[in-house]
C-alpha cells in the first residue's frame, strides 16, 4: 500500500502485467491536476503537459493519464532527456 499527501511530485512504477488501484477524492471545478514526468537517470524534467482544472465529462483523473501516456508512448523525443539522453521507457 502506497499513501501518499496531496501536492507531494511523486513516479510511481509498475511491473507490465500488474494492476494499480488509484483512489482519490473527486476534484472541485476550481483545482488543479498536474503530472510530470522525469528523467530517471539524472531526474530532469522530461514532459510536463498543461494543467487541468477540476473534474467534468472527458476530464477524468484516469482520462488525462491515458491521454499523456499514449502521447509518451509514441513520441520517444519527449521521452528522451535534454541532459544526459537516456530514454524512459514508454508507460505501460
């Protein structure tokens, strides 16, 4: 079991084949959802897409994480770091 704070950057990882169960208070209109994901070689920010504010139809937790990591999947450069050039392996 993984708790962690609100507003704390965090990666969690996991093995391809295992399952993740997120649970997380739903969103007030006005609050800000935001993911980054880092280099984890020399931990340089790689991608960092644009905020989205509250929960709404097509702006779920689950919807915006989907989206960002088929994007990381088929775009190895924003996967690529600036700095040392390692490459994250493309989310499950």
């Amino acid at each position: 079991m993984f708790l962690l704070p609100g507003n704390v950057p965090h990666s969690p990882r996991r093995e391809e084949g295992s399952w993740t169960l997120v649970i997380e208070r739903k969103r007030q209109p006005d609050e800000v959802d935001g993911w980054i994901w880092y280099c984890e070689n020399c931990n340089h920010k790689l991608y960092e897409p644009e905020p989205r504010y509250g929960a709404g139809p097509g702006n779920t937790v689950n919807q915006i994480v989907l989206e960002a990591n088929k994007l990381l999947r088929s775009d190895e450069n924003l996967r690529t770091c600036t700095r040392c050039g390692d490459v994250l392996p493309a989310p499950i």
